[in-house]
C-alpha cells in the first residue's frame, strides 16, 4: 500500500492495467463477475464491441505470436480466512462512533460469498441515505427492465398537422451529436415521405407532468425532471456534477431539434417548437437509443448523477404500469425490492437520487441488495458493483483515501469501492472491501446530524479502511 500511495499519480491515467492488482475487480469472475480492475465494465465492453469487428483480423494475425500477460493476482475466490464477527466488532465501533459521525452511525457488514452478517449496529433503523439510494436505484432497474434496456427518443410525423413531433423517452444523457444524428435521418426519412417543409413540436406525455425536485428550482444538482432533456439540462459543457441549468429543459431541446432539422434542409417551423402530444396513428420517422442501462446505471454510480437516477426509476415506474413521478417511482421501486426479498422495515423511497432528506433506507437493505448484486446466478445486476467509485481512483472516491495512512482511509486506495452520500448534516458510505485473505465484504454505515462533512467523510473512509485492513479473525 506504500507503493501505491507513491505511484498513484502517476497510475491514474491507467486506471483499467495498473490498478488491476488491487481493486476487488481483479479477477473476481468466481465470486462476483467481471468487475475488471475498477473500469465500469458494461461500459467498456460496449466500447470494445464497436470495434471488434474491425480488429478481429487483426487479433488472429496477432493472437499466434503475442503471449498473454500473466496476472497481476490470482482471482479473488471468497475463500480466505473467514472473518470473526467479534474482531469485526472491536474494530469499527470505536470508529462508527466517532463524534465526527454525530450520535454515531448506523452500521452493517456481510460478507458476500456466504451471506453472513459480521456487524450490525441499528442496521435495521431507517436512516436519511443521501446519494446511498442510487445503489437501490440501480438493483431495482436492473432487475426489473434488464441490462440491455435503452431509453428512446422518437421523431414521428403527425401528418395531420404536417408536424415532427420529437418524443422524450427520459434519456437525460442525450447529446447535441444525439440529436444532430436524429435529426439527420429524421430529414432523410421525410425526403422519402417528398416532405421539404414541416413544423416542429415536442411531445412530453411520458411523465404525468414536469416535476420540480423537492429541494426547489434552480438547484445546480438535478434539473426539472421531464423525459426530455439536453444534457440534463445543463447550460455549460459539464457532463457530471452541479451545474447551471436550463429553466425548461424540454423546450430547450426542442429547439435545439428544430435548429438541427433546418440545418438539414427541413424548413417551415413556426417560432419556437409548442408542446403537444403526438397522434395514436404517427408514424415513425427515426429514434435514438440511449446507451444500455447496464452503462446508464455505472455512469449513475460513479458521478452520482442524480437526473439520470430519477429517469432510470421513472423508466421502472413505467414498467410496472405507475405513474412516472415522486409517487409511482417510490412504489414501483419498494414493490422490486421487496420481490427481491430485501428488508423493507423502516424504508421510504422518496425519492431515486437521494436528494431529498426525508427518504429513509436501513444499513441492512443497502448490505443485502449489493450482496445480491454480487450473486453468481444474479449477472444482471453486476453493474450496481462495477459503478461503485474506486477509493483514491474514480468518481466521488477520487480525492479521498488520500490521507496519511494510520487511522485515515490511505490504506482502502484500491481495495473500497463505495457509493458516497452526502447532504448537509448526513454523511454515508456503503459498497464493497476486499480483505488482504480475499473475503469480500458488503458494508453500509449512514450518519445523521454530523456537523463537518470532511471530517465525516474521513471518519467514515477510516472504517471502510478498517475492514480492508484489520484481518479480524
């Protein structure tokens, strides 16, 4: 681990090889899939795919005169020395109890290959999650439409009216490309329709209405919530974390489409594209397809991203014939899980993100739904494992597990993966710790009415640290 803390500068930008020892990733497949070395994984294989057709010839030619690179580590296999629930007891509680953590935090650890519980401290007690809540997000959507699932957004023609209509399907992650694209073929496909001229409308039926976030408007942290949106939204060129946004994100994607299909040599739009819904009978002129929702949802984890957390759920809402706002995705999301048979005592989805404080999740729940994800026979829910942010690496986790060694959280660099969670007053943690004896560890510690956000977020990587590290046997 000194090595690593001396190298890690410069490992950064070789994430996916040199990291490849020390993340729980490591060959993991016997226990827990294909985590590959802290990369999101789903992400990365549809990247591969794109291009392996073309580099198939290349890989034959290659393939009889390359030898393969031996392993950094052998596969992690669940079958080190077995943790001892007393030593795991001695260890975290001084550290849960730490007065940076207010009262003290409510606290659970499994260990994943058998489903043992090593620690509980009010790990039943429904707690505020803050962004914790995503991990539940994830597992739900997951189960519920499949990792291949993809949200759409449609140009159809309402003949009627001589219109496009461009219909929202709740990709938040929609680009200006995206939409340059859709409207490239939706213009190709009017040309065979001989249409030269059309208006431009904007269909946003899919949610009952647009919804503000509770925490109010204008917050930097998650745009109005419409199954259209540009960026989420956004006004800058940020892909991830606050930004400025866009007071209606669907209009304003709307008249990003109109602009683009003018371009195409589609004119006669009106002003400013209205809103209406489009026509039982329109047809189809062209669609774009959101990444899988295996990569929607380690994009989810990693940035903490909160629109794309509230459209995942609203997508499950849907599914389960809910209405696709605060209400439906509460009970669409707790109806998943309880099939799933998770502990729901104390629970209260309020709502996907995790930014309202009057949802409440146990430690227990989070604990038992990434031991699922981790399950052999439960592949479709690996990426709510290969999201989590790698301590001292990517997302939320990359400027932490920077501190001195000791009682800091140095020691985790590599070894925690974890969801963060943060709003003011509530601090929480929950992923997974690899052992130095190779157990894999599922932990959950959520902290109310802490007063020093940094202070907290150091108390709590301490503890995740603390399991990695302990031994405890």
């Amino acid at each position: 681990m000194q090595a690593l803390r001396d190298r890690r500068a410069a490992w950064r930008p070789a994430i996916g090889s040199a990291a490849a020892g020390l993340v729980l990733a490591a060959g993991a497949v016997a226990l827990t899939g294909p985590w590959d070395a802290g990369q999101r994984a789903a992400e990365r294989d549809r990247a591969t795919a794109a291009d392996a057709e073309r580099d198939s010839t290349e890989a034959e030619r290659a393939g009889g005169t390359v030898p393969a690179a031996a392993p950094v580590l052998p596969p992690l296999d669940g079958a080190g020395t077995p943790l001892s629930p007393a030593a795991v007891e001695r260890a975290l509680a001084p550290l849960l109890a730490d007065p940076a953590l207010g009262e003290g935090a409510a606290g659970a650890v499994v260990d994943i290959s058998t489903g043992t519980a090593l620690y509980a401290s009010d790990a039943g007690e429904g707690r505020a999650p803050a962004s914790t809540v995503k991990s539940l997000t994830a597992v739900a959507a997951l189960d519920a439409l499949g990792p291949d699932h993809r949200l759409t957004t449609e140009a159809v023609w309402d003949a009627e009216r001589e219109r496009v209509v461009l219909v929202g399907g709740g990709d938040t992650t929609l680009t200006r490309d995206d939409l340059r694209g859709l409207a490239h073929r939706t213009a190709r496909a009017l040309a065979e329709r001989d249409v030269e001229t059309a208006g431009v409308a904007y269909d946003i039926s899919r949610y009952p209405r647009e919804q503000l976030h509770p925490i109010g408007e204008g917050n930097s942290n998650i745009a109005t919530i419409t199954p259209l949106q540009l960026n989420a939204g956004r006004t800058d060129d940020s892909t991830s974390g606050p930004a400025p946004r866009t007071a209606d994100p669907a209009a304003e994607a709307a008249a990003v489409f109109a602009g683009l299909l003018a371009d195409e040599g589609i004119g006669g739009g009106d002003g400013r594209p209205g809103r209406q819904t489009a026509p039982e009978d329109a047809q189809r002129l062209a669609v774009h397809r959101s990444a899988p929702l295996s990569v929607l949802v380690e994009r989810m984890l990693t940035h903490s991203d909160n629109d794309l957390a509230e459209a995942v759920a609203r997508a499950v809402a849907v599914d389960a014939g809910q209405p696709a706002d605060f209400r439906g995705v509460d009970r669409a999301l707790t109806a998943r899980l309880d099939a799933l048979g998770l502990p729901l005592d104390g629970v209260r989805l309020a709502d996907a993100s995790g930014l309202d404080r009057d949802g409440r999740v146990s430690a227990a729940l989070l604990t038992r739904a990434l031991a699922l994800a981790a399950d052999p026979q439960r592949p479709e829910l690996r990426p709510a494992l290969t999201g989590l942010p790698v301590a001292g690496f990517t997302g939320t986790l990359a400027g932490r597990y920077d501190g001195g060694g000791g009682e800091g959280g140095d020691g985790g660099a590599g070894l925690v993966r974890a969801k963060t969670g943060t709003l003011t007053g509530v601090n929480a943690l929950a992923g997974t710790a690899v052992t130095a004896e190779g157990r894999v560890l599922a932990f959950a510690f959520l902290a109310s009415d802490t007063r020093d956000a940094g202070a907290a977020e150091a108390a709590l990587d301490a503890a995740a640290t603390r399991l990695a590290t302990c031994g405890c046997r």
